[in-house]
C-alpha cells in the first residue's frame, strides 16, 4: 500500500539492509513519505500496524483485505472554502473579547475590528469536508464583568447546500450575527491530484496548517507526587499560567483528563499522581492508560511523550522506589511502545543552593563568581551521579534519558535542554509531526523554534528560494503570505488578537526588505502589492530577507516580551530594535551581495538554500544567552496597549 501510493518502497530513505534491520529491532518503522496527499492519516496508520516487528501485533490477512476494499471504493467528499468570517455584536448585550473559528482540531482566530465588529480573511481559504465540525468559539463579558466562553456550531450540509445559490452563509445567535464567506461547492477526489503536479500548480497552503491537521497539539503525560513542582515546570516549558487548575484535592489526579491552557492551546496534558511506596495500582492505571492511547488510530490522541519527575534526593536519600521500579521495568520490556520516557530531576536549584552552603569555601579563595558557580556546578553534578544518574541507569539502562532542571529565570537553560531531549527522542520514535509540534508549543528555545522553521519551510515553500519557475508562476506576495503564515504558527507567541496574523504587522516587515537595493531590476513592494511578479533576482532578494528578518524579529520579540502576552508596543519595539541594529544592516548587506554575485543558474543550486540557512543560524542566540540578556532588559509594560 505504501508503495502504491506514494511510488516509495517501504524504507527506501535508508540504503543500507543491516541498518533497516537494527531500526526494526529496536521498534522503529519506516519514514513517512513528505508531500503525498494519497496517503491519509488512516492509512499511515494501519500501514504501520502492517509494519510491525513482531507478527502477533500485525493485523490479519481478512481485515487488511477489508481496509484496502474499503479505501479503494471511498473518496473525498464535497468541500467548502471559508474566504473569511465576520462577527457583529453590535446589537447584543454580550461583549465579544475574543472569537476563534474552529475546523477540527484546526484553530484561527477572528481579529478585531472597528467597534463591536470582528473580521478575518483567510488567504489561502480554509478547506472543510462533509464530516468535518465547524463551530466559532466565543468569549465575552457579561454583567459584573463575568467571563463567559461558548461555542456556535454550523450544520455543513445546511452550509453544502446553500452555497451554490449564494457566496455568504449568514447565521444569527443571541443577536450576534456571524458570515461566513464561501466559495462555491466542489467536489474533489484524492486521484485527481497527479503524483507529477507541483506545488506552484496548487493553491499555497500554509505547511503548518498540514501539520497541524495531522497533529494539533502535542500530547504528554507528566507523573510525579505532590510537591515534585510538575505546576510549575508545565507553565514555564510551555509559557502558561496554571496548566493544573485544581480540578482535583491536592494529591488527586485524573489520568484521563485533558489540560489545554487558553494561554498555549498547542499542547495537551495528562497528569498522573508519582508512584508511592507499595502502591501498585497507580501503575496499572497509567500502564493501562498508556495502552488505550497507543490504540488510538489518529497520531492527535496519541501519548507523546511520558515526563517521569523526581525532587532530587539528599545524599543516602533512595531515588526509586517499588511502583516506580515496575514503571521502568514495562519501558525496559518494550510493554509502552515507542513512547518516549524522560525522567526529570526537578529543583536543580535547591541542590546548587544547597552545596553552596554547606561547602568548605577554603578552595574559592581568590576564584571569580564565574570560577565558583562553576565549581558548585561540578560538585553537584558528581552528587547527581551518585545519588540519581547512576541507580537510574544501573536499573533503567541507557535508554531512558534524563534533564536536570529548574523552573527559575536564571536556569532557563536548563528547561530548554530537557525540551531538546524530549523533541529528539519523539522524532526519533513518533513521528516527525509530532516532533514539530513540540517545538511550536514550547516556549523556552527559541532554537527549536529556528529549527522548526527551518524544517516546516524546506518540506515545500522555501524550495522557491532556487526556483525561477516558482516565482514565475505565482506573484511574490502570494509567497511572502504563506511563510508569514508558517513562521508565526512556528513561533507560537501569546498573541490573543492575533497581532501577528494582521495587515499592519506584515506592512512593518515589508516595509524593511522594500528598502533593500538590488539596482534597476528591483520592482517595489507597491508595485508587487498589485501582483506584478518580479524579476527573480528582485524576488530571491526580497523572498531570502523576509525569512530572515521575520525570523531574527522573533528573536529579538523573546528578549522584549519575557513569557507576557503579546502587545502592539513590544511587536513595534522588537521590530523597531532589530531594523536599527548592525544585525539587520548585515543580513541585507549580505543579501545583496550574494545575490548580485550569482548566476540564474548558480541560484537555482540548492546550496543557495543552505547558505540562507547558515546566515539565520549565525545570528542565532541560545537560551543561555537570551537569558542572559533578558535579565538586563526592563519588562515591556503592555498595559494600555498603544496603536499600530
């Protein structure tokens, strides 16, 4: 099946045998092929139980029969395009602060507009099936300044129906009156998208927006006893406020129930009480939770990833006991999947704190601070061997990875490494969807967030970059669109009025590349607002600082921002810092430069892309050094906000 609809044979990304059979002695299956719409999730799936190691756990021969009838006989229903949605509550009591359309799992927000009005084009368009929900999420004040949230779903077939007669559905609630804007019904089938037809022949979809169809929010499940500091470790990886609203008595805890903060919506949580001395039955719960979830035949309501946390232990202190023990022992079998299991030693900071004080400070005599922080740290460290790293890998073995962390400011860096661990190990042994969307959840390195954006722009639109038929075919504003689209979605700011998404924070970043000077072939962004395309020297140069400069802004917007939500002050601030640095007049020096030195045929190489590429990382910081940054930047005050 995976050869027939992708044209790849299973594991032709791998062309040495004996590696195949140690990636399949370890559980792993093959890749899944990027950019064939042929193959759905449901197919991915079942292929993948077809692949299994051991043959007791592949399906049998009657029900592949069955699968592959069934498939061969469905195709895509009618479909919809939403162009835009606008919401009125002019004459309603109700205050609307915030309205999100919601497709599946898919969410766009509604940005505001003038008065009680709200209005949001779409470009591309949202494509819905028959079967897909539809609703627009709603949050707004009543009396006594009570916030309420509900959620107004649309009948699609209604929706089907009356398209063909009108371009606009309109709907009324509670004297809300809500359009949606359509284009006419059509009706499309997987088979007529041809293997050979290229992405400049299709509609510029979002790459993010696949994704996220795919895998909308990454899904872990955190353990750990009360007091281990799971809150606190949660809110600050994913840039949250009370990710554990206490639905539950302290020490309670339901494993099945989903966290999903309005603060990141990019993530879900399951939070599992930690495993006490001779109590087995927490054990059975999340083993047999865990199992329920790897059933799951959508990859969204798959586990993940499993945080196992611990308090770092005093000296003598045992680290494991019974239940957890058992735990580990169901990893080590092979019993959980794939999942990958990251134990975290949480309060690192305690236990620096801790050495410092009892420490016999007659070696730091004549030591710089730099010099003693470094020597505490080694200390510890050697403690942590002792006492945590070394009875985990005597019993758990070297499989299961560990992060030593802290929740405050000052070790930022160490949340940032136990994320990079987490996203390694699920690309590893999930799927790279996955491994992209934690990366867009977390919020504490900004590295991730550059190597996202990397991986989600080379998968399809930054292939433009050596493509001159590309530009030919489609104007430069429909691609500087598509990966404003993409990078923001990546870089998953708190920006509840979708800031970033608006007209006049795209007229920012254009306005910096439109002053770039390529000589006489450049065509301004004026002129490219009325979808005149433009040489491709004058395109390559505009296409390469876009992603450039947007990216290196939300850098800078980390440094301003520090965990608040995002404001119109800090967005005009950040852009504002980064144009008047040395960075912004280097990365366009570099630019025109480079591109004034090559050939048509020199930029078509794919060298070019990677030498784009090495330009962002250069300027790169890592959370070490944002950290260190940040602590000398003063706190944007975003309230009141300011105009753009």
């Amino acid at each position: 099946m995976l050869q027939v609809l992708s044209g790849c044979c299973p594991w032709s990304e791998i062309r040495a045998e004996p590696s195949i059979i140690i990636k399949m002695s370890q559980g792993c299956g093959p890749q899944r092929p990027d950019s064939y719409p042929l193959i759905i999730d449901s197919d991915w799936n079942f292929i993948q139980e077809c692949l299994q190691f051991k043959s007791e756990l592949r399906p049998p021969a009657d029900k592949v029969l069955d699968f592959v009838m069934h498939r061969s006989h469905s195709s895509t229903p009618c479909a919809l395009q939403i162009f835009g949605i606008s919401v009125d509550s002019s004459n309603s009591e109700k205050n609307v602060e915030l309205a999100e359309a919601r497709i599946n799992q898919l969410l766009r927000p509604i940005a505001h507009n003038a008065g009680k009005t709200m209005r949001q084009t779409f470009s591309p368009p949202i494509k819905i099936l028959l079967g897909d929900t539809f609703s627009l999420h709603l949050r707004y004040r009543r009396r006594f300044r009570k916030i309420d949230d509900e959620d107004i779903h649309f009948d699609l077939t209604d929706m089907l129906r009356t398209s063909d007669a009108r371009q606009e559905y309109h709907k009324s609630h509670d004297n809300i009156k809500i359009v949606v804007v359509l284009s006419g019904n059509t009706i499309t089938e997987h088979t007529e998208q041809s293997a050979s037809t290229s992405d400049t022949t299709l509609e510029l979809q979002p790459t993010t927006s696949e994704i996220i169809q795919i895998c909308p929010r990454f899904r872990i499940l955190v353990i750990g006893k009360t007091g281990v500091g799971k809150s606190l470790l949660i809110n600050r990886a994913f840039g949250v406020h009370e990710a554990m609203a206490s639905f539950h008595k302290p020490g309670e805890a339901d494993i099945d129930h989903e966290f999903i903060s309005p603060q990141n919506d990019r993530f879900v949580l399951h939070d599992s009480k930690g495993f006490e001395p001779g109590e087995e039955g927490n054990v059975i719960i999340v083993r047999d939770f865990i199992e329920r979830r790897r059933k799951k035949p959508d990859l969204k309501d798959q586990i993940h990833a499993v945080w196992l946390c611990f308090e770092i232990p005093r000296a003598g202190g045992r680290l494991l006991e019974t239940g957890t023990e058992d735990f580990l022992t169901l990893k080590r079998n092979g019993n959980l999947g794939n999942i990958p299991v990251i134990v975290v030693f949480t309060q690192y900071d305690k236990l620096l704190e801790r050495i410092h004080r009892t420490l016999d400070e007659s070696p730091l005599v004549g030591l710089s601070s730099s010099a003693v922080k470094e020597f505490i740290k080694n200390k510890a460290d050697a403690e942590l061997k002792e006492i945590c790293i070394g009875p985990l890998e005597k019993f758990a073995g070297l499989d299961v990875p560990y992060a030593m962390v802290s929740t405050k400011e000052e070790y930022a860096e160490t949340l940032a490494r136990l994320i990079q661990i987490t996203e390694d190990r699920v690309c590893k042994h999930v799927v790279t969807e996955a491994s992209v969307m934690i990366s867009i959840a977390q919020r504490v390195d900004p590295g991730l967030k550059f190597k996202a954006s990397i991986d989600v722009g080379k998968r399809r639109y930054w292939k433009a970059l050596t493509s001159y038929p590309a530009f030919q075919d489609r104007g430069l504003r429909d691609w500087l669109r598509v990966l404003h689209f993409d990078i923001v979605a990546v870089w998953n700011f708190d920006d509840p009025y979708s800031y970033l998404y608006s007209d006049d924070f795209r007229k920012l970043m254009v306005n910096m590349i439109d002053k770039l000077d390529s000589g006489p072939t450049t065509k301004t962004m004026a002129v490219i607002a009325k979808y005149v395309y433009p040489s491709y020297g004058a395109a390559f140069q505009h296409f390469a600082a876009y992603v450039v400069d947007l990216t290196l802004v939300f850098q800078t917007l980390c440094l301003v921002l520090g965990g608040q939500e995002l404001s119109r002050r800090a967005i005009k601030l950040a852009v504002a810092s980064y144009h008047a640095s040395p960075t912004s007049g280097e990365v366009h020096n570099w630019i025109q430069e480079y591109n004034r030195t090559l050939t048509l045929r020199q930029r078509a190489d794919r060298d070019t892309l990677d030498r784009i590429i090495e330009l962002m990382e250069l300027y790169h910081i890592d959370e070490e050094g944002i950290s260190a940054i940040r602590a000398q930047i003063p706190t944007v005050d975003s309230v009141p906000d300011e105009p753009w």
